[in-house]
C-alpha cells in the first residue's frame, strides 16, 4: 500500500470556520449603524402605511398625462441645451483654475523637493494651495449658486460660477494625487537637467497620466450636467429652474415631461463618458 493510500481521509468542517467572524463583524455594524438610524430618525416602514400610501398615490396620479404643447416643448428643448451649456462652461472654467492650481501644488514638479526636503517658501506655498483646493471643493455648489445669485441675479451665470469652484476643487485634488502616484523618475530626471515644470509636466508626467486625467475629466463632466439641473432650484438656471417654476404651480404634467427629459440627458452622458473613457482606456 503507498503512502499516499495511508493518509487519512480529511473530512469537511461541519460549519463554516469563517462564522465568527463573520458573526462579529456584522454585529459591530448594527451597533454602529442602531444610533445613526435613530439620529435621523429613519423609520421607512412608515412609507406603506395606508394614509401615506393614499397621499402617494394622489401624487403621482397629478403626474399624468405629461404635457406635450409644440411651444411647451420647444422652451424644454432650450432649456436643455441651456443645461449642458451651464455645465460644460463651469467644467472649462473649473479646468482653467484647477490646472494652475495643481502645477504649483505638486511635490513632484518642486525644485527645491529634489534634494529630499522641500524649501520652507515651497512648502508654505504647497501647503496653502492645498488648503485652497480644499475650501474650494468643501463647500457645495448650492451654497455657491445661492452666493452668486445675490451677486450676479437670477441665470446661468451663477450656475456657471458655482459648478467652476466646487469643480474646480475637485479637479485639482484628484489631479494632484494621479500625478504624484506614477511614475515620477523621468519628471525628476528632467528637472535635475534643468528643465522648466511646464517642460518637465508635459514631457514627463502628462504623457503616462494623460489616459487616467481626461478620463477622470469627463467623469466631472457628467457630474456636472446633473449639478446643473439641481443648481437650478436656487436659481442657476437651466432645465432646474424651469422644473422648479412648475412644481410651485403644481403643474405635474410638465414636471414629468422634464423629468423624463432629463433622464435622458443624464443617460445620454453616461454613454457619451463611458465611450470616451473606452477609447482614451
């Protein structure tokens, strides 16, 4: 008989010996999760009761049917537009403060960095860039449409300005951490040789970055066509605005009508993103 025939037969455990911790695990998120949901208050059940169940339903019955006048729909198709408009000139904006911000904020692109520690001027002023960046995206975009609407009125502008801040915070922070986690040996090698940051950045970090930035760029845009809806209840403009003048006139035809619109404008930036991050991939 060999020696492999002699062995025992192993048999399978009788339960699995992950259980504990599993068991562990799942218990310490319901303590953790039991006091948030009782901080908010979040009871959902209260959803199906037959009160609430009959006011749903009232509401939704004031949906329908959607509004569909030549004239009515002629203004949502502008306003449409007006959307995607609000929301790609706050990401070009967004992109003309973020780039800036994220060349003078990378440690890789400092000189002084070179030698290990970076000069105390350098520094101060990366540090105060970055806290920059982080009020900038700290505060919502609602918060800034409401700012600019007191300053510049009611419009796309605010919208503009608003999407361009938060953006603009966003972009820079996300950038700044895709550029200093590659590959930085041929950035650094051109420095030492005496190359510009605009050189160095474009010859040596831009090229093996380039994919993961624009991608990430177009993400911000799709973003930024939803922001764009929502900024306008406050104001911003858009297709926003128009949905909150028919909701105050308790007009739910046309609150449909542009909801389905802007379904579709979100899918349709969904598709044009997922294609673009498919080809620069």
């Amino acid at each position: 008989m060999s020696q492999a025939s002699a062995a025992p037969l192993r048999t399978a455990p009788s339960r699995d010996p992950a259980w504990a911790g599993r068991v562990f695990w799942i218990s310490a998120a319901l303590v953790v999760l039991w006091p948030l949901a009782a901080a908010t208050e979040f009871r959902p059940w209260t959803l199906f009761e037959a009160a609430n169940l009959k006011v749903t339903g009232q509401f939704l019955a004031s949906f329908l049917p959607p509004a569909h006048a030549p004239d009515f729909l002629a203004m949502v198709a502008r306003e449409t537009w007006r959307t995607v408009a609000i929301a790609t000139a706050g990401m070009t904006l967004a992109l003309a403060l973020a780039l800036p911000l994220t060349l003078l904020s990378t440690r890789v692109l400092s000189v002084s960095a070179l030698s290990g520690r970076m000069a105390r001027g350098p520094f101060w002023l990366r540090q105060g860039l970055r806290w920059l960046l982080i009020v900038l995206r700290s505060v919502p975009e609602l918060i800034w449409a409401l700012v600019f609407v007191r300053v510049v009125g009611l419009g796309p502008t605010a919208g503009v300005f608003a999407i361009a801040l938060t953006y603009g915070g966003m972009l820079g922070k996300v950038y700044g951490e895709i550029l200093e986690s590659g590959e930085t040996h041929a950035t650094e090698t051109l420095l030492r040789n005496g190359s510009s940051r605009l050189q160095a950045f474009f010859y040596g970090l831009l090229p093996q970055n380039a994919g993961e930035l624009t991608s990430y760029t177009v993400y911000r845009w799709e973003c930024a066509i939803r922001s764009s809806v929502v900024l306008g209840f406050v104001g911003g403009g858009g297709l926003g605005q128009q949905m909150d003048n028919s909701m105050k006139m308790f007009n739910g035809g046309e609150v449909l009508t542009m909801l389905a619109v802007f379904v579709a404008l979100v899918a349709l930036a969904d598709h044009v993103s997922a294609r673009l991050r498919k080809v620069l991939a």
